[in-house]
C-alpha cells in the first residue's frame, strides 16, 4: 500500500539541493506587517530566494501563515514559506508536483 511521504522531500533537503545548485544564493524571510497586528489570528511569513548576489529580483517567493496561538508559529511558517518558494523554484517536496 502507498504511504503519502512515499518519495517526500523535506524543506531542508530541498533547500540543500538548492544551495548546492546556486552557491552564490541569496534567501530573506519577512514577518508580513499586517500579521503583526493585534487583530491579526495568523503570523504570514514571506520568503525571497535569489540565485546569486547580484539578482534584482527574487527568482521565487513563498508564503505561509500560522495561527498565533499555536506554539512556535513564526518558525513553521518560515519553514513553510521556504517550501512554497522552492516548490516555485521547482525543488518539489514530492516528485512531479513541479509548477509548470
């Protein structure tokens, strides 16, 4: 029987394969503003990821959010945004689930 995490890639697996690839990387996570407010339930944390120094522009983003209630919700939602990101950079946590 199939298990879902059959062929799963975690973030920091696929974050190594990305370094590996762009040695001269560059990544920058932002607790968004909004989510600082105190009406705000959820922590939203956006990832930037470049292949070198010298990019202008990300060469993909991720988001994520996490319910403030939960413990360490910053953290998993910077975990989660840099696997969003590097799904979008093509680094899937699973194999075939590569945007196109």
């Amino acid at each position: 029987m199939s298990n879902w995490l059959d062929n799963y890639e975690g973030v920091w697996e696929r974050f190594s394969k990305f370094k590996a690839e762009f040695p001269d990387y560059r990544h920058k996570s932002h607790v968004l503003a909004e989510s600082l407010s105190k009406d705000s339930d959820v922590f939203i944390v956006k990832t930037e990821l470049w292949r070198t120094w010298n990019d202008t522009e990300p060469f993909a983003t991720g988001l994520s959010s996490e319910p403030k209630s939960k413990q360490y919700a910053i953290e998993l939602a910077e975990t989660g945004s840099l696997g969003r990101a590097l799904q979008m950079a093509g680094y899937a946590a699973k194999n075939g689930n590569v945007p196109q």
